[in-house]
C-alpha cells in the first residue's frame, strides 16, 4: 500500500465518490487541473478517492461533483 500511502501524503484533501455516482465531466473537470490531484479506488468500499495538494481544490471539486441532500427532504438511507 505505499503507493496509496504516497498519494495520501501528497494529496491529502480527499473526496469521495462512490461507483454509483455519475462521474460525468470528473475527467474534464480534473485534466485542466494536472498536477494538483490523484486518485485511487478503494474497492472494498466501492468507492473512487479524488486526492488534492489544496483544500479549496477538494471544495471546489466537491461543491461541483457531491451531491448532498438537504436535512429533512425525504427519507434517510441506511
């Protein structure tokens, strides 16, 4: 795992997305910010790891890929 160790200390602002989420535009989003992030599947958690050197990297990628529900719309899941 040293590789993955090497990308957490390089990038450690992390966003997770998980295989279900619609990744259209990630790449796009991602290719005009080379250098300044990486990334690694974590399949035991079904999940992709976009890595970032800034945090107002990892926000802006978050405000624009994340989904997040709004507290009390509709029904939580498990």
């Amino acid at each position: 795992m040293a590789i993955i160790d090497d990308i957490i200390r390089d990038y450690p602002y992390q966003v997770t997305l998980s295989f279900d989420d619609d990744a259209a535009g990630v790449l796009d989003w991602l290719d005009a910010r080379l250098g300044h992030w990486d990334m690694y599947v974590d399949l035991t958690q079904q999940t992709v790891r976009y890595c970032f050197r800034e945090p107002a990297e990892a926000f802006a990628f978050s405000r624009r890929f994340v989904k997040v529900r709004e507290a009390g719309v509709g029904p939580a899941r498990p």
